[in-house]
C-alpha cells in the first residue's frame, strides 16, 4: 500500500469525527439525551439495553431509565446525577461521533472544562420548566471561553410544558440576551423531549409547530475542527528518534502529532524557541514514507540538517511561527480545592514542554451571577479569572482564539502532582 492509499484508507467517515459537549444545569436531562441518541441510532448492544430496563424496573420506573447508559459510576447511579464526565462513541453511517456528558453540579465545573477543551460543538440543555439558570450561563460562559465554535440549546421536556411554543420562544429570547452580552455568535435553538425522543432524531408527533432541523441532523451537518479557516503548522516534538541500529544509525527524526496544519516534504521549518532552520527532509508513519501530513496524524519528521531540537520544541514554517516569551496573560479556570497563591511556583505544561512558573498577578475574577469583572485577590475553586504567568524557560504560544492546541496550558502542583489549573492563553 502506497503513502497516498494510505491516507485515504485512514480518513474518517464522510462527514469527520464531531466531538461534541452535552451540559447545563442538574436534572436538565444531559444524560437522558445521550442515552435517546443512542438508542434512536441503534449503537447501544441489546444486553446493556436489557441491563437498563432490568435496573429500571428495580427502581418502579414504567419507562427505560436512558440516562443509565452514561452514569457508569457507582456514586452517580445512587445519586441519580453525573459526576465525572462519560465519554460515550458511535456513528451513523454519515459521521462518527464522541460524546461528552459533563456533570452539571457547580462542584464539578473542572471535570466540564476538561470536556468543554476538546469538543467542536455544545448542547446546552434547558429545562423548559425552570428556564435559564445560573449553571447554564455558567457552562456557556465556559463553552465560549474555551473556543467551542457552534453551541445548541436543547430546551428540553418540552413534554411537561405542554409542548409549549410560547415558553420556548421565551426562554430562546431570554438565552439570546444573555448571548448578545457575551458576544456568543453562532447558537441554535431546539425544542426535544429526550424522554419520548421528539426531535432528537426523529421528528416526533408533538411538535409539529417547529420547522427546523432535528438535533441529530444540526450534528451531521456540523463542521469539524480544523475544516472551517487555513490553520498555521504547529508541531509540538514529543520524542527525539534515534534508534541506534545497524540498519538506522544515523537516523534521526522528531517525533509528535500534526496539532494544525499541514507539511509537507522540502517545507522550511523553524525551530521554537531557538529560532535555528532547516527543510523537511522525510515524512514518516510507522514504516511508511509520506509526502505530507496533516492535522491529527501522529509522524516523525526528518529535517536536512543537524539542527538542535528536542522534547518540548515547536516545529513551525519558518517566519509563521508563534511568539516566544516568559510571560503571558491568560484566563484560567482554578480546579483545585487549594486556592490560587501568587506565592508559590507551580509546574506549567504547555503542549509537550514542561516549565516552572509563578503568578504574578490575577487581574479579576468572573461573576457569572452579574456577569461582570470583579477585582480579586486569590482564585478558589472553579473560580475563573485573568492572570499573568511569569515562566522560568521560553514557550512558543499562539493566543487560545487562534489555536487551541498551542494557545492553552494547565497548571500543577509541584507536591502533589495534581492538576490544579486549566488556562487559556490571550
């Protein structure tokens, strides 16, 4: 098989792997929803689905509890609430898909953020008999934060609404104010019934007032990440490959994964932060030679010369790469119990570079109650707010808007090696 067969043998479905973000606030039905996608999609195996209805019936309930199927924990089943974030996989014949159920407890917004990072598109659910709450605006603040491009609001149990249109066109108008002050361009709205399943993927007989497209047919026709604007190259080297073989001794190729962009054989490259040069001199998959690579693919890349480059470089084209420096402004999402010290040096890991670094100043911290910018002094739990962290080494970072990948890092702490901070570079 050829380097080009190759890569049409490996891409992905018709329409691209969509990663999307279910969340909001509790008991809006997020678990409930996924479970009703799965289902209406055939991707659940008949005996987890008759592992649900016997656990269903234990429990009195007339009706196949859906939300089993992504409440794996022991706790969350007990509590009837998600706790940590559940990954859950399938595809249609058109896309695949991954999802992310976040929780929707305020105690839990860090495991939301770390869904929130990877995901191409959220749904954000709204019960249609409380409305917009303050972890919905909460959960959007983040999504919009984080750079999810496409956000859905699902108003969800249309069914205990009456299938009410004046009340979801209230709560479409109070959620677009709310948009329009944070400057959320790109939302949809929807009416469902994940319990009955109208207009989740199939139309349903209830709501026959709302003309636009099913949740799962906004989902097929969603754009993926990395198709919607020219992305730079970035290259973060992971591993510096010298295999010291009789047959490779003087190979030597860097290691990683496309994170944007595309490169190809002859390119000229720079070095970051050291700023050295050189060109593409072969492109590797495993044992395969490649012309080019793109975003996502996993290679090693061989350069012309002997350049010094190691495990926490950026390979960029040269003159288009990001600026160096010590000291950046960011907005962070604080994850620890622990809160923020601008006395204490924590370790930074900003793509395959791990550095120390120290807050020097925390500019505000959000209200999402009054959505404003307050003066703050420390970061508590879950707290987000503007900082400016001083690096003891040089990195190579975009700004978060441009490139997700290059533009965000995550805080740790040094004793207990937990992962106390998530920031998002300006």
């Amino acid at each position: 098989m050829t380097a080009v067969q190759l890569q049409r043998a490996d891409s992905p479905a018709e329409g691209g792997l969509l990663r999307f973000l279910t969340c909001g606030s509790v008991d809006d039905g997020k678990s409930t929803l996924i479970g009703r996608l799965l289902l209406d999609t055939k991707s659940i195996l008949a005996d987890a689905l008759h592992a649900i209805e016997r656990t269903s019936r234990r429990r009195g309930l007339q009706a196949v509890d859906l939300s089993l199927l992504t409440d794996g924990l022991q706790a969350e089943r007990e509590q009837g609430i998600t706790i940590d974030v559940a990954y859950r996989y399938f595809s249609t014949g058109t896309r695949k898909y991954i999802i992310a159920d976040a929780p929707g407890h305020e105690q839990y917004t860090r495991n939301m953020v770390t869904a929130a990072s990877t995901a191409d598109l959220a749904i954000i659910l709204v019960d249609a008999r409380k409305g917009v709450l303050t972890q919905t605006l909460r959960h959007s603040y983040i999504a919009h934060r984080v750079g999810i491009p496409h956000l859905v609001v699902a108003v969800n149990k249309m069914d205990l609404v009456d299938w009410s249109r004046e009340r979801f066109e209230d709560i479409t108008a109070a959620y677009r104010a709310f948009a329009g002050k944070l400057g959320i361009e790109d939302v949809r709205f929807i009416p469902i019934s994940a319990l009955g399943g109208d207009e989740v993927v199939e139309r349903g007989p209830n709501l026959a007032w709302y003309g636009g497209p099913t949740l799962l047919e906004i989902l097929e026709s969603a754009p993926t990440a990395h198709t919607e604007r020219p992305e730079r190259f970035r290259f973060p080297v992971q591993w510096v490959c010298r295999p010291h073989t009789d047959e490779h001794h003087d190979f030597r190729g860097f290691a990683g994964r496309v994170e944007s962009g595309e490169v190809a054989v002859g390119d000229e490259l720079e070095v970051l932060p050291s700023g050295r040069t050189s060109r593409v001199k072969e492109i590797w998959l495993g044992a395969l030679r490649l012309r080019r690579a793109v975003s996502g693919q996993s290679v090693t890349l061989v350069l012309e010369d002997e350049v010094d480059v190691s495990r926490g470089d950026l390979l960029a084209r040269a003159g288009d790469g990001p600026p160096v420096t010590r000291a950046v402004e960011a907005i962070i999402c604080w994850l620890s119990e622990r809160p923020l010290s601008s006395v204490r040096r924590y370790v930074v890991r900003h793509t395959t570079r791990e550095t120390k670094g120290q807050f020097a100043e925390i500019a505000w911290r959000v209200d999402l109650h009054a959505l404003r910018q307050d003066p703050a002094q420390m970061l508590e739990v879950n707290d987000i707010g503007r900082v400016t962290l001083r690096l003891s080494q040089p990195i190579a970072a975009d700004p978060y808007s441009e490139n997700r990948a290059t533009g965000a890092f995550i805080v740790v702490d040094e004793a207990t090696n937990d992962t106390v901070g998530a920031g998002m570079i300006l």
